[in-house]
C-alpha cells in the first residue's frame, strides 16, 4: 500500500461473500460488524465452540492489525463472545477472516448466515525491541496487580 492509502486509513478487502462489506453504525464507533457467512447455520451448545467464516480477506497497511472483538449483545443476551478476543489479524495475512466463537451461555445458540457475530477494528501498532536488563525502573504501583486496588 502506499503512504497516502495508509494516512487515510485505507484497507483493501476481497469479499466472496454474500453479504455488503463491514461497515461502522455509527459516526463514532471503533468497530465494523463481521456477519457469518454460511450456506447453513451453525448451532453452538453450551461451551462449544466453532469458526465463523466471514468471506473477507484483507490487506492490511504494514504497522497496522485488524482485531476481531465480541459484540456486547450477543455476548449480554446469550453468552456468545470471540473465544481468543481480541482476536489479531496481521498485515501479512491474507487467508479468510474467521470469528471463533464460543457458547459460554446456558442454551445452545444458532448462529444464521448474514447475522452480525463480531466487530473488526483497525490499529496501529509498535514494533518494539526487547532491551534485556538486571531491573527495571520502580514506580508508585511496583508489582501491584490483579485487583491491587480495591473495589471501592
């Protein structure tokens, strides 16, 4: 991609699906609705998981990764969420985009072809160098984790 498709945020996408390209809902959402892209639908029991085809594949600007991320409803309403979320697409991948999902609900859950299953947004991010040392720099918080804080 060059410079100028990467400052305006360009992405190439293939869709050999049946469904219209991602799109965001709203003036300020983060993510773009993943639909399932099925021939028949796919039925999750309780803790069963499965790998949602999408029919996208993408070309990402270098410095930049696609994250599959649940959405709120599906995951509020009946338990269902992207099992390795956020999930990371690299920029160097070029296979379809799949959602795994999983069925963390009390009922088995039937995902419908075109039925909006995930959220794709787009990142930036570093590519860091690892500088191996003896110790790190203290701060007010050290090696507090994990609830560290409190509840209240």
């Amino acid at each position: 991609m060059s410079t100028s498709e990467i400052e305006a945020g360009s992405v190439r996408i293939v869709n050999k699906g049946k469904h219209p390209l991602p799109s965001y809902a709203t003036a300020h959402s983060a993510g773009m609705d993943l639909r399932a892209d099925l021939d028949t639908p796919v039925v999750l029991a309780p803790g069963q998981r499965a790998l949602i085809p999408t029919g996208l594949y993408l070309e990402l600007p270098e410095g930049t990764e696609a994250q599959v991320r649940p959405r709120s409803g599906l995951a509020f309403k009946h338990g269902v969420t992207v099992l390795n979320s956020p999930g990371t697409i690299d920029a160097d991948y070029r296979g379809e985009v799949g959602v795994l999902l999983i069925n963390h609900g009390q009922e088995a859950f039937e995902v419908k072809d075109g039925e909006r299953i995930a959220q794709l947004v787009i990142a930036r991010y570093v590519r860091a160098t690892l500088l191996e040392s003896a110790d790190l720099r203290g701060t007010e918080r050290g090696a507090g984790g994990f609830g560290h804080t409190g509840t209240r």
